[in-house]
C-alpha cells in the first residue's frame, strides 16, 4: 500500500509522525507521505519539521517517509505561489485539498491547484471536464479519497478523469489510526468507483511513480 495523503498532529490528525508511521508499516504500507494542513500561517513551520522526522523514520523503518503538506482552504490567487514555497522549504508531494462537496471549498480551487506545481488535487468533488483535462495536461493526479464524505463523489472523479485520460491516487486522507487501510480495503474503494482492474492496476503504479519523483527531489 502506498497512500501520499495523511495527517498527524502537526495539523488535525491525532498521531505524531512517528507513531503514524510505525501503524502504517504495521498495516504493510511500502510508502506514506504526511501531508499536514497548510496555509501561509503555518507552512514554514511544518515542513521543516516534517522533512527531519521523515528522514530518520524511512532510515529506521523499510518504508519510505515522504514529507509533504495539503494546502487548504488557501484563497485561489495564493496557491500557486504557495506552493512553490513548499517546494522550496523541502515538501516532496503537494496535495491540495479540492471541492469536495463535504466542506465549503471556494469555487476555484480546483482550477487554481491544477495550475500550480503541485503533485495531487485530493477530492476535487464535482470537478469539471476542463479541470479533469488540465490534470492530465500538467500531470497532476486527481485522488480517489477512501475518507468519509470526500469520498462521495469518487464515481463522478473516476469518470471525468477516464474522459480526460487524467492519472488517479488512491489516498486515504488518514487523521487516525482507524483510517490507516489495507490494500484489500484501497481495493474495495476503488471498485465502489466503478473503476475495472485495469484502471485500479494503473491508479496504484501511479503511486508509485509520485513516490518515484519524490526520491528523485532529494
Ligand atoms: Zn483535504
Ligand atoms: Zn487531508
């Protein structure tokens, strides 16, 4: 199981890094990224800190620790550049958290993610045709979220993106130690999608190709 979506106490998930980590491996995850709730109050802050512990969890654990952020509720015109600072303070995947029709997400958002240098828009909700081809334009993955309420409209997404030819992520949006899932469950999710064998087979060498960039970054 690789998931590039989770959180831990440096924003609103209830585990610190380490412990997140450990109950990932122990659930037989090969990659995790620990993507903690960031806007322009915070991400200076997090990443740092992030970068650190992932370095020594991936060297005592055999499971690749990638430090990360989701920016989140940030205004539309500052994502972009936002997310260039992540990248520069060491954020190795940047998600973003898209219009999930679970919370109030401006409307924006999604378009205004898929054109900056970010790695997953994560539960973009009703997202549009013209959003799902820029995704594919700019080689952003669109997620299959396996959390409550984002994950609503993962039919909708899986059927947008297969029109675009956009690439798919499975994450699980973990903020607790019962949202950490098997690859058994990642399965049943994304079939629930309407997704064939095929398309999951994809979705899931998708993560690993962002784990693969992610190495690349160091
Ligand atoms: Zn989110
Ligand atoms: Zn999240």
């Amino acid at each position: 199981m690789i998931d590039l979506h989770t959180h831990s106490i440096f924003s609103d998930g209830d585990l610190i890094p380490s412990e997140l980590v450990r109950r990932a491996k122990v659930m037989g995850y090969r990659a995790i990224a620990i993507t903690d709730h960031g806007d322009h109050s915070n991400v200076d802050f997090i990443i740092p800190r992030i970068v650190k512990v992932c370095h020594k969890l991936s060297d005592a654990y055999s499971i690749r620790v990638i430090p990360g952020i989701e920016l989140t509720h940030v205004p539309p015109q500052y994502i972009c550049e936002l997310a260039s600072e992540c990248r520069q303070l060491g954020a190795r995947i940047i998600v973003v958290h898209g219009e999930s029709i679970a919370e109030p997400v401006i409307t924006g958002t999604n378009m205004a993610a898929l054109q900056s240098p970010i790695d997953i828009l994560a539960h973009p909700g009703l997202i549009t045709a013209a959003e799902a081809f820029m995704a594919a334009e700019k080689s952003i993955c669109l997620e299959v979220s396996a959390r409550k309420g984002h994950g609503m409209t993962n039919g909708h997404v899986v059927r947008m993106a297969r029109a675009a030819n956009a690439s798919l992520v499975l994450n699980t949006d973990a903020h607790a130690p019962q949202d950490i899932i098997g690859k058994e469950f990642a399965l049943k999710v994304a079939t629930g999608a309407g997704m064939t064998e095929h398309e999951i087979e994809t979705m899931f060498r998708n993560s690993e190709l962002l784990v693969e960039r992610a190495l690349r970054m160091a």
